[in-house]
C-alpha cells in the first residue's frame, strides 16, 4: 500500500495500517504478525469497538481481521462508561497463552481502569477476566489508562501504566495470574510533567536490555492531536529514578518541563513529501534478526501533516548507540528487501539532515548538511556504530541500510545524539 493512498474510513477491510492508535505488534509461532490497537476513529461512523486486531507476514501489508471483543467488557463499561477500548497490550505470558491488557475510560476523565483478558493464540478467542487496576476522579490522582508489561531482570512481570494527571507508575504482578501482586496496589511514580503543561505525559512502554542490565522508558510528550513526541530515560532499576542522556530525572519538576526526557523522534519530513506529524504511543517489537541477534522496531502511531484526521501505524528500526542509548531511523520500514543497498557507500559526505530539538514541536523539514566520519571504507548497509562528525557537531551515532519514501530507493540512513542529549537522524544524498 503507498503511504498517499488516503480514502475515507470506509470499510475496515480497506484500512490497511490507516486508522490506528496505540499500536503494538506480537509474532505468533507461525510467523504472522498481529496488531492490537486503539479501536477509536475520528469523524468515523459505524466503526466497531472491541480492540481492532490487523495481521502481516511482512510488517508492511497489514490486513484489518476483526475485533478482539463484541464492544466493551460489562466490568470495564460499568466502571468507566467507555463506548470503545484504548491502548491494548498483548504479551506472551509464560505458560499461560496469551495475555491483554486494555484500557477503559472517557477522553479528560481519570474515572478507568486496565482490564484483562487471555488467549490461546493472539486471533482468540479472548476471555475477559475484569479490572485489575481502576482509579477514579476525585478519589486518586492516577489515571488507569496505557497498560505496558516488562519482564525484568529476573523474569518477574510489571505493568507500568498512566496519563496525564499524576503521571506514569509501575507495579509488580503475579507471575501465576498476571494480577497485581498487592490488591489494589497502584504503583510506584516513575515518570511525571509540570502541571504548567497539564502533565502532559502518556502512553509509556519500558524495554529491559539484559546486555546492559538496565531499562528503557519510552513516553509521548505534549498532545496527541498535533505535538506528540517521543522521549527516552534509562535507569538501573524498573522502579527508577529514570534519567534521560543529560542526567535530567523524570520526575523532575524544576527543570524546564521541555527539557527533560531524550526526544528521539517528532514530527519531520524530507524532500517536501509527505510530513509525518505527531508520532507517538509507541511499543517495540522484538525479534530474532537475520545475523542470529536480536533487531528491534519501534511501533507507532502517526498522523498526516496536510490532513491530521487521517492517521497510519508506521514501524521503524530501533538500534542502540555506542552509549547505549535507543537511536531511531527517519524512515519508515518498507521491507528487508527494499533496504539492501545496490553498492557499498562512503559515510562522509551530503546527508538529509533532522534535528530534534526538544524545545519545539514544530514539523521539522530536513536539510543538507555535510557530514564526515573517520572511517573511509565503503559502506554496505550494516547496521553499524559510529561517530558523524560537522563543525561543532559529534554524533554518536548507528548507519543502516533503509527505504528513502520520498525518493523511492533504497539509501544509507543515520540516527544518533550529540554531547548536548539532542538527537539527530538523515538519509544520504543531496
């Protein structure tokens, strides 16, 4: 499907990745990819509720198959009056199938809760077993909403959930029932935004590294209508205290709110194409590479700069700097045929270039910018750490192979971060 192919809502069957929030995507056995997402569509009628589920075999076909539930569970409908499902996250549990964890509420309200339900196998048939955190307005300051799961370090499973309100938190379940450990327990603060930007703060997903010993916070900042942005935070301990690239805490609350969180990606475009706004509420896909090691893609929902009604999933390569810290590619995944270089490139040279600077939310055109790196080898696509260097600038920095969309080729693309915590991503060529 290309990318400009927009028509109305329409027939489901028509989507393709068009019309989703939230997403995240599981592998099953087989090999097909399922995708869980949000079943909300803006100025849309008729559009069933339930949790949409979409499958590919390639990561960029996607087929819409239906909806995990008949509408909203009775107890999460009773509880929080929603009309549809937000923000489902699906995880193999250990044992046990499959489990869902579905958020429930009514848009500005903190009156949810995070239900679950399981399967056999990620098409169903899925069975709800009720709330397992709730919180309501006027009672808690937790907002019940965004559900993401993380094995630690010692396989124990967590979920870290939250909104704007008080913020993000994460609380430890039972490994038998995929309950809350503790009764009512709701959590531990691990993330949070001055009320000067209402908070503005959601859709958090925590990867463990075990090469590192250490756990990735991914969040969305600002407004999911226009501004959405992704930030990073590491920290030893799945509890926290998270600190972005500069040291910077999450939970800061004197530091200037915009400056807090590593921002890896926001709203760009190349060449004048298609500008892709508001990228945000992400999860990552995990999976065993082709070179016998893991590769990782970042999930994501995004909308259309000329019509920001009108959304996509995209999924992009996630790679790890020499730091150790998540580096995203400026283009979407196409494919792993479509991103094999046809000759070997040198790095130094004119790139594409996107700056992230975290104090705006701006769409952000890319510019060129000569580039030079202290390998002269030919290059072949990767992927690879190393340093990019311009007057006044050091990236530490990842080369892969990618898809140029708005060129149609494939082309040698860059993501890394300065020594000041600001990321920069771009594609070669002129």
């Amino acid at each position: 499907m290309s990318v400009h192919d927009l028509r109305p809502a329409g027939e489901p069957s028509t989507w393709g990745a068009r019309h989703a929030h939230d997403p995240t995507v599981v592998r099953d056995d087989d090999g097909m990819y399922y995708m869980f997402s949000t079943d909300a569509v803006a100025n849309s009628e008729n559009i069933p509720a339930g949790v949409h589920i979409r499958t590919s075999r390639d990561l960029v076909i996607w087929h819409f198959t239906g909806t995990a539930f008949d509408g909203v569970p009775r107890p999460a409908r009773d509880w929080s009056g929603a009309t549809g499902l937000w923000a489902p996250e699906v995880v193999r549990w250990p044992g046990a199938g499959w489990h869902m964890y579905y958020s429930a509420s009514t848009f500005g309200s903190n009156t949810s809760a995070i239900g679950l339900a399981t399967a056999p196998h990620p098409s169903g048939p899925w069975q709800d077993r009720g709330l397992v955190v709730a919180t309501r307005s006027g009672v808690n300051t937790q907002n019940a909403i965004d559900a993401a799961i993380t094995f630690g370090a010692d396989g124990a499973p967590w979920l870290t959930y939250g909104s704007f309100f008080s913020g993000i938190y994460t609380l430890p379940l039972d490994p038998a029932s995929g309950r809350p450990l503790q009764e009512g327990d709701l959590g531990s603060l691990i993330a949070r935004r001055h009320p000067s930007v209402e908070g503005a703060l959601e859709g958090a997903f925590i990867m463990y590294r075990p090469d590192q010993d250490r756990y990735m916070l991914f969040a969305s900042y600002d407004s999911l209508f226009n501004s959405y942005n992704l930030r990073v935070a590491a920290a030893d301990h799945i509890t926290g205290p998270y600190r972005d690239v500069r040291g910077l805490s999450m939970t800061d609350l004197e530091a200037p709110p915009a400056s807090i969180g590593t921002k890896v990606l926001g709203s760009h475009r190349f060449d004048g194409a298609t500008g892709w706004l508001a990228p945000g509420h992400n999860s990552v896909l995990t999976q065993d590479g082709p070179d016998g090691g893991e590769e990782h893609f970042l999930v994501h929902h995004v909308r259309f700069a000329d019509d920001p009604s009108q959304h996509i999933v995209q999924l992009r390569r996630l790679f790890f700097n020499a730091a150790g810290w998540p580096v995203v590619s400026p283009q979407p995944y196409a494919g792993r045929e479509r991103e094999v270089l046809g000759s070997a490139q040198q790095l130094s040279g004119r790139w594409r270039v996107v700056r992230f600077d975290p104090d705006s939310t701006d769409l952000v055109d890319a510019v060129p910018l000569e580039l030079e790196s202290d390998s002269h080898e030919p290059f072949d696509g990767g992927p690879a750490a190393v340093r990019l260097r311009a007057d006044g600038l050091d990236l530490d920095a990842v080369v892969f192979g990618s898809w140029d969309w708005s060129r149609g080729e494939a082309a040698l693309s860059f993501s890394g971060i300065d020594r000041h915590g600001v990321a920069w991503c771009g594609t070669k060529g002129a």
